[in-house]
C-alpha cells in the first residue's frame, strides 16, 4: 500500500495504552460530538456519527458516554463546542506532518502545537505546505479471524476498495473518500468484525529515517499525540523496526 509508514502500525498498538489512560475515550467523544452536532444526533442519516459511535462500540465505551455526547451536541445537555483544524508543518529530517485537532479554544490549541514543534526541532507550517504530500483516504482495520485474503478481497473490490494490505493479525483496507461508506457498509453486512474505520491522510511517498534523526521525528509525534486536543497526527515517515520496539 503505497505511502503507508510502520508508524500506523505502531499507532494500532498504542491504542491499547492510550484506552487505558483514558486519552482514546476523549478522542472518540469529541468526534462523535462534532459529527452529532454537524449532521445532526440521528446515526441512520449522519453517516460520519454512525462511524464515530461504531468506532466507539469498537474501544468498549460505555453507551451511556456516547448517548451523553450526542445529546450535548444536539443541545439537549449543555456542553462544550467543539471545532476542528489541521496543522501542517516539518519534523526534523524534512519529516512532514499533519495535525488533526478538535478544541474549544484555538488560540490555546496553536500556541500549544508551535511550542511542541519548536521544542523538538521541527517547525510549524504555513496551511498547503505539505498538504500536498498527502491524500486522504479511508482506512480500514479488521482482526483476521481466520478469515482468508481471499475472502475479504472479494467483498471489497466490488464495493470499491482501492487496496489490500496485510499485517501479522489483521487486514488494512484502502479506499477512496467515495468509497469509504460503501466499502465499510459492505463488510458489515457480510459481519466481518470491523475494529476500526477512518478517515485519514496517507503519504503520497514515504521517507525512510532512522537512528538519531528516527528518535527525534518519534519524539515529536508522541509530544503532539500527549497534548489534549490533538486526535490524529500523520507523517511521511517510515521508521525501522528498531526504532519502533522502542517507542511501543
């Protein structure tokens, strides 16, 4: 799958951790909250909310918490308004990133993203500076299960998947934005158990680092990755194996 760096990976499994720590709760809180609030607090005809609720069925969280969510967004609870950009700029070793933010308070939010840029060597872009290195697509995990390449590679091609990609114990799929839904929607009807489902920015080319300058890139991804109001940060990196140990 071209453009895709071991750091996904790596992502996947530090997902465990965060839900533990509780970071990954308040992400998928403040997706299904701006999603609620956009395309109102009804999943069957708010495609993005239905996504961030199944999603957070997927982390275990509680139906309380998500029922709580939407009713904040549609006004029914008082709660906090929740807005999203993305931050663009450089780790070092001309490492490019994208930040997905959600706050309440953007002011606090860019100030905080420019210090953990400058306080581990990169730098805080102009918006378009790397933009154009990436492409947004969907992006699909699911557990292998004994489920055959084969198997999955038959629903997904004729739902529109763009590619295919396999790990050590699950399947990653590619698609299009356009094909997103129906792929996803594919795969739930034929009760594949779906464990997560995005939207995200993937690398046109990926750049191999390591060593000194791998250490550096991994620091400033996990600092911007700590900060409250960041949700997703991507990069066209592709780091060594050694270096991914480490930081798992």
């Amino acid at each position: 799958m071209s453009g895709h760096s071991k750091w996904a990976t790596t992502k996947r499994k530090k997902a465990v951790i965060d839900t533990k720590r509780g970071k990954m709760f308040t992400k998928l809180i403040k997706e299904i909250t701006i999603a609620a609030r956009e395309g109102g607090g009804d999943p069957a005809g708010n495609p993005r909310l239905r996504l961030a609720i199944d999603n957070a069925k997927s982390a275990n969280m509680p139906q309380d918490n998500i029922e709580r969510a939407i009713k904040k967004a549609t006004g029914e609870l008082e709660g906090v308004t929740y807005h999203e950009f993305t931050y663009e700029g450089y780790a070092p070793a001309g490492i490019a990133l994208m930040v997905e933010v959600a706050t309440d308070n953007k002011n606090r939010t860019v100030a905080e993203v420019r210090h953990v840029f400058s306080k581990h060597g990169g730098t805080l872009g102009e918006s378009g500076s790397v933009a154009w290195m990436f492409h947004r697509k969907g992006i699909l995990s699911l557990p292998k299960q004994g489920k055959s390449e084969d198997d999955i590679m038959e629903i997904i091609l004729d739902a529109g998947a763009d590619d295919l990609r396999t790990e050590d114990d699950y399947y990653e799929i590619q698609t299009s934005i356009e094909s997103f839904e129906p792929v996803r929607r594919a795969l739930a009807e034929k009760k594949f158990n779906i464990e997560n489902a995005s939207l995200q920015w993937i690398a046109q080319n990926i750049i191999s680092v390591s060593g000194e300058d791998g250490e550096k890139v991994i620091k400033l991804i996990e600092a911007l990755e700590d900060l409250d109001d960041v949700q997703n940060v991507y990069s066209n990196a592709d780091f060594d194996e050694e270096l991914i140990k480490k930081s798992v």
